[in-house]
C-alpha cells in the first residue's frame, strides 16, 4: 500500500491534525510526525512494525475509531489512547490495527502433514506412555477459523476420544475477533472448504434474518479456551504444548521481535512438539533450537 502525500505539498502549512466530526475524516491526512508517534506505540504495545508504507492503512483505522468515540482530531487520539484514563480505547485501537484473515483449513499442507505423520505417531507414543494429554495452541487465533480446523482434524485421528484430554488454547491480541470464535457461528461461504462429513458431524444450520449460518457444535466449543493474549507480554499459562500454530503472525514483526517470540514459543513446546508457521514465513537467521522438518514445520528435540 502507498504512503499517503499531502496535496498541499510545495506550500507552507501549519501542523494540522484536524477532523471535523461528521465529515469523512479520509480528506484529512495524518502528518508524517504523528504517524512515527502512532508507529511506535503499536510497537511498543504488541510488536506490530508499521513502516512508512502502511501510512494510509493505520489513517483508515484510526478514522473508523475517530467516528466511534467521537474524538475530534488524530492528535487528540492519540493522546487519550497514551493517557491514563483512555477507559480500554488502547485495546480496541489495536484491535483496529490487526489483520484478520482466516478461513477453516487454511493452508492444508499442514493438516495433510498432522494426519499422515504428526498424529500417528504422537498418539502411539502417547498410548504407550498411558499419558492422553494432547494441547494445541493456536497463536493469533481470529476469528476461530483455525482452532476449530485443528479440533476436528485430531478427533477425527483419536482412538475413543472421550478417554483423551484434549484441549486447544486459542489466544489473539483481539478481542472483537475472539468473540467471534467463543460464539462459533459463520456463515455458509467461511465453512466451504471444511469436508462434507465433517460439516455434518460439526456445524448445525441455523437460519437467520440475513440468511443462513452454521454453528459449531457444543463438542468443539469445549475443546477451545479463547483467550486475548499479547504475544510480546508473559504468558499466563505453562503449558507444555504438543503443537504450537503460529501462522502468517511474525510477517508483521520485525526480526529483533520474531527472535524473541520463537524464543519464547520453543520454551513452551513439549519435547518432540512441534511449530507451525506460515507458508511464506521462515525461522532462517533465527535461533531458536528447534530442527527444520519441512517448510515452515519445525520440530523440539531433546534438550
């Protein structure tokens, strides 16, 4: 996306910050000062790196929460969102800022790959160690899309799974987007590359002034624990996890960032365990101790 530029430019102007409630704020431009100031708070907050590019994106943002509090100018924002007493505002700008993108199976190599080699094996060592606890985490979560993928991928591969204690912990910087993972409804498009059967098996239709939706069932939901989670915070849970799912979530940060957070994650995987991340996404020029697999899988060894 292009940086905005200033159609007064070459004229002397004063700083001007200002919106006029009511009018469509896009006609007023963000100065490139206060966009470093906002820049860095979203940093500092949760990691996100906002470069001079992504100009216009966070402006179209911050105009959708300028309409909702009402607040008169970006600097006048930006200043509650830093005060004391900005009453949460801070968390529903950075749920304005995070990008959402999901759908149920994304990026199947992965749930090809949990099937025909992660599960199989893991389950069998399980079994033989009589320990059936089995825990996911998927990080950066959304809107539930992929906790839900990953709950009917391993019920489908459990022996009698009412014997296991399987759960998933589903975390997001987002609690607008959280909320719609707890009430687990969608519509017919968003369930479209989840299996016939499985929809049978998972989803109850549901019909609804704007059409039909598709809830997920009571089995699913009390498999997950959607929880808002800052990943650049401490973690309020010790885990260990068998697989951990952080996909398409460390493109947003940079390396100093991506660094910590492998870090962190490697700690709280199990030995044997696994990490996903996204197709396009890389531990290269990371250390992290864990051992490549395959693209964008990588695995705990003994310590």
């Amino acid at each position: 996306m292009r940086a905005g530029t200033c159609p007064t430019r070459g004229f002397w102007q004063p700083e001007r910050d200002l919106v006029v409630v009511g009018m469509a704020a896009d006609h007023k431009m963000i100065t490139d000062q206060l966009f470093e100031k906002f820049s860095r708070l979203v940093y500092q907050e949760c990691g996100i790196n906002l470069t001079s590019g992504k100009k216009e994106l966070l402006q179209a943002r911050v105009n959708k929460r300028l309409r909702a509090t009402g607040i008169a100018s970006y600097r006048d924002y930006y200043d509650y969102i830093t005060s004391s007493d900005n009453q949460g505002e801070i968390i529903h700008f950075l749920d304005s800022i995070s990008t959402n993108l999901t759908y149920f199976f994304r990026e199947p190599k992965h749930f090809e790959f949990l099937e025909r080699t992660a599960l199989p094996k893991l389950i069998q060592s399980k079994m033989e160690e009589r320990n059936l606890r089995l825990r996911i985490w998927s990080a950066g979560c959304s809107t539930g899309e992929e906790p839900y993928s990953l709950a009917m991928c391993v019920l489908s591969q459990l022996p009698d799974d009412a014997k296991w204690d399987f759960k998933i912990l589903a975390t997001d910087i987002s609690t607008r987007v959280l909320q719609v993972g707890i009430n687990g409804v969608y519509p017919r498009d968003r369930i479209a590359k989840v299996p016939a059967n499985l929809q049978k098996m998972y989803f109850r239709k549901q019909r609804q002034q704007n059409g039909e939706v598709y809830e997920v069932s009571r089995k699913l939901k009390d498999i997950i624990t959607f929880r808002r989670l800052n990943l650049k915070e401490s973690y309020p849970f010790s885990g260990p996890f068998d697989f951990i799912f952080c996909r398409n979530v460390m493109i947003y940060f940079d390396k100093e960032t991506q660094q910590h957070l492998v870090q962190k994650m490697a700690n709280y995987l199990s030995v044997g365990g696994y990490l996903m991340v996204g197709h396009s996404e890389s531990l290269t020029g990371l250390q992290h101790g864990l051992s490549y697999v395959q693209p964008s899988v990588y695995r705990k060894g003994k310590a």
